[in-house]
C-alpha cells in the first residue's frame, strides 16, 4: 500500500490505494478492479468490456462460424458420397 498518494477519485473520504492505468486517477480498494492482471478504475473497466464486447466483432465471429459449419456440412456430405460410391461399387 502507498501512503500519502491522495484520497480515491470517487470517494473522497477513502485514502487511495492504487491509480487507474487508463485515466490515471487514485482510486480506492473498493474501486480497483483487476482485468488481464491490470488495474483500472470501474469505469474504465466498463468502457474496455464494452470495446471487446462491440457488436462488431460478435457479428465477424457469427459469419464465420456460419461458414465454418457450412463448409464442415459439404465436407461431410461429400465423403459420405464417396463412401457410398465405393460400396457400390
Ligand atoms: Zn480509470
Ligand atoms: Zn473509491
């Protein structure tokens, strides 16, 4: 703990125990969350949930496992074809 480095930006009666490495602003105990091993304040953390999270990216993982499962489907149609060729034959 480091003494003397202010009082929490959200809670002005709390003594500060560690600083934001988004905005730089002391923050308490209470107000330190840990994500990825890094400290943030709790709205900064909201605000990086939020980016990985956009519906940008979830719409990009969606496409692409549509066309995996597509692709995987021919793949599997076209091998039981052939099986079913050989058989046959
Ligand atoms: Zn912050
Ligand atoms: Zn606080």
């Amino acid at each position: 703990m480091i003494q003397g480095s202010g009082r929490c930006h959200y809670h002005p009666e709390r003594a500060g125990l560690g600083v934001c490495v988004e905005c730089r602003r002391v923050i308490c105990r209470e107000c330190t969350t840990q994500f990825e091993g890094i400290n943030r304040c709790a709205s900064c953390l909201a605000q990086r949930l939020e980016a990985l999270e956009g519906p940008g990216e979830r719409r990009e993982w969606t496409v692409a496992n549509v066309v995996l499962a597509l692709v995987s489907m021919a793949f599997v149609w076209g091998s039981v074809h052939v099986v079913a060729g050989w058989v046959a034959s």
